[in-house]
C-alpha cells in the first residue's frame, strides 16, 4: 500500500486507486487528512497523512473481516468480525489502543474528535485515546448501567 508524505491532506488517492474496487463505505478522519475504504470482502484500503491514518500497513494483516470503522480527528478503529478492535493513526488520538486486551465483544465504537469509546456486549464501556478530550473513563465507570 501507497500513502502520501506526513502532512499531506488525504484528498489523493491516485497511488492507491486500482485497490478501490468493490467499495462499501469509505470513513475520513475528522481533520479529513486520511480515509479509509471498506471494501465487499472486509479488507481495507488507506490514503492520506501517513502519520494520521493514512499508513495501515503495521496493521495491514490483521483488517480482515471489518465490520465497522471509526475515526477521531487522527486516528481509525475498526470491529472486526470476531469482534474485536484493530486501531491505527496517530497513538496519541487513539490510534495505538492501550487497553486492547479489553476490546473483546465489541458491539460499538464511538469516537469525538481525540477519543474513542467501545461499547462491550455486557454494556461495559473501554475509552482510549487522548485522557483530557474522552480517552479516560474511569473515574465515572461506576456509572455505567450494565445490559
């Protein structure tokens, strides 16, 4: 896979466009610097910032069967088909998951513009991403109702 420079907005994607075949949804960043194709057989292609998203290939292998993509203004998340949760982009805006080990069951991701926030079939609620804008929910877990 082909991505433009760091920096680059995600408006081109002449180096990635003989992959754009058989598109079912297409997801952009909210800064619009990287997008993110769903093809019909679950893989996914990327573009743009590299820096922001528009690089996948550290992840490449493991976007197979998605089901759901979201994005933060710098970052993608993607619920597979076994349920779990894949991220990429910028680590700091969610794109390097710490607490992957909890995304399992994965019914919902949600994301603002630095966070994102995954809904658990029990109804337990996991954040990651920037801790002042979304990305920590701990001090109100206690809140949530469980399903």
């Amino acid at each position: 896979m082909e991505a433009l420079s760091p920096g680059a907005s995600g408006g081109d994607s002449a180096a990635v466009q003989h992959q754009l075949q058989n598109v079912q949804e297409i997801v952009a960043t909210a800064a619009a610097l990287a997008f993110a194709a769903v093809l019909v057989d679950g893989s996914i292609v990327t573009w743009g910032d590299l820096c922001r998203g528009g690089d996948s290939t550290a992840v490449q292998e493991q976007l197979r069967n998605v089901q759901q993509v979201s994005a933060t203004a710098y970052a993608f998340a993607a619920i597979l088909a076994d349920r779990t949760v894949v991220t990429w982009g910028d680590s700091q805006h969610g794109g390097n998951s710490s607490r992957r080990n909890r995304l399992r069951n994965v019914q919902h991701v949600h994301a603002t513009r630095f966070a994102f926030a995954a809904i658990l079939a029990d109804g337990t609620v996991v954040t990651w991403g920037d801790r002042k804008c979304g990305g920590d929910c701990e001090a109100v877990q206690d809140r949530f109702s469980y399903l």
